[in-house]
C-alpha cells in the first residue's frame, strides 16, 4: 500500500468531520437505506461518480460494498472506505490492459451478493465510472442485480457549498459550513424472467434518473449543473 492509501483517509475523515461540524447535515437518506438494509432488503445503490468523496462519509453506518478502480487512486479510495467500515471489489473500465477486470469485478460483486443474500447487502456503483463520460451509465448493474435478486435505488449528493474538481467528473468536495443532504429514487425491480432488451430499457431508466437527480439537487443550491451529462449511446439488443 502507498504512503498516500496509509495517510489519506486519516485526513479524509479529519476533513470530513470538520465538514459536518461546521455545517448542517439532514442524513435521512442514510438512515432510510439503513432501515431497508436491516430489513433484510438486497440493494444496488447508484449514483454519478461525481459523488465518489462525499459518498464514504455520508454512508457512514451502512456496510456498502464498493467498486474501486485498480490503481493508485483506488487504493486511495478502497482505504478510506475501510475505515468507515465499508467493503470494496477492485475493477474499473479503462482501456489500459493492467486495468480490465470489469467483468471479473462484476463477477466477484455478484459472488459477494449471492453470499450475502440471507441477510441482505448494499453494494454501491458509479454507473459512469470510472473514466466517463460523467452521465454515461454503463450496464453492469443491471446484471448484478439480476443475478442478486437485488433491488436498484439511485441517490445524489448535495452540499450548498462546495468545491466541483477540474476532473472528468467534476467531483464534488463539500465545505465546512455547507449543508448537506441527498435524495434518493427507487427502488426500481428486476423481474427474474426479463431478457436484455429489457435490461437495456431499466439501464435507460437509472440513467434518466441520475440525469435529473443531478439537475434537481444543482436547482435547489440554485446553480447550473456541473459538468453536462451524456448519454450513453448504444444500439438496441435483440430479444
């Protein structure tokens, strides 16, 4: 592990608390997916990769299962998310050879799912991610939920103050004094008999879902969305 996974997510959480001490914090999203998550409910929870910081803490209390991406900024993240008590499978969808384990994370979250289906599970994706383009959902995880018999719920993060990174994703990082919440869509079920014309037609729909959380929670901090979101364009599977 490097010394950046050794000594991030100290300061994360540091950062994090500073944050939630400073500001005004409505987590009802949190404690509504906790409820559910006792129940015994099997969930895919999704959201834009824009949301990939805030999402550790603000899920704080709820075991999430994660996707991180193989590398240095993977490691980051599968380390902080350890030590807020959550779980990670390591993939990702770049092109480079050393990164192409999507299918086999998607394998090893549909294991870890099928393990777990007793008391029920959250595991959590960026459809998106992780390299974009931002909005652009990929169709893994309705697969993964097929196959868990799991639930699909989209949430979107927002914070009235905040910093938008220069990166693809423009991830959001929330500052001391902002007040944070989240919404939350779903749940969204997968019959056992449906086919991949369907999956495709629910893929579209947690994409036109996360496309207008997004526009929903920029319209109520009372700004323009950040970044512009694509679709992602594929051609309809036969029946």
């Amino acid at each position: 592990m490097s010394v950046a996974a050794r000594c991030l997510p100290a300061l994360y959480r540091a950062y994090m608390r500073l944050v939630y001490a400073t500001g005004r914090a409505d987590e009802s999203a949190t404690r509504a997916l906790i409820a559910r998550h006792r129940s015994g409910a099997r969930i895919v929870l999704l959201m834009l990769h824009q949301d990939v910081f805030a999402a550790p803490w603000f899920l704080r209390g709820l075991p999430v299962c994660g996707l991180a991406a193989i590398g240095d900024a993977g490691d980051i993240i599968a380390a902080a998310m350890a030590s807020l008590g959550h779980t990670t499978v390591r993939g990702g969808t770049s092109e480079r050879a050393s990164r192409r384990r999507t299918h086999g994370a998607l394998r090893d979250m549909i294991r870890y799912g099928k393990a777990r289906a007793a008391e029920g599970f959250v595991m959590a994706i960026t459809p998106d991610g992780s390299y974009g383009p931002a909005g652009a959902c990929k169709p893994g995880f309705g697969l993964l939920a097929l196959e868990t018999d799991a639930e699909l719920w989209c949430i979107k993060i927002r914070a009235s103050r905040a910093v938008y990174a220069p990166t693809w994703d423009r991830t959001m990082i929330p500052l001391p004094l902002a007040a944070i919440s989240a919404e939350l869509s779903g749940p969204v079920v997968i019959p056992s008999d449906t086919d991949a014309a369907a999956l495709e037609g629910i893929r579209r729909e947690i994409e036109e879902r996360l496309h207008a959380l997004h526009r929903e929670a920029f319209a109520a901090i009372g700004r323009a969305p950040v970044p512009e979101l694509k679709c992602l364009q594929r051609a309809a599977p036969r029946s």
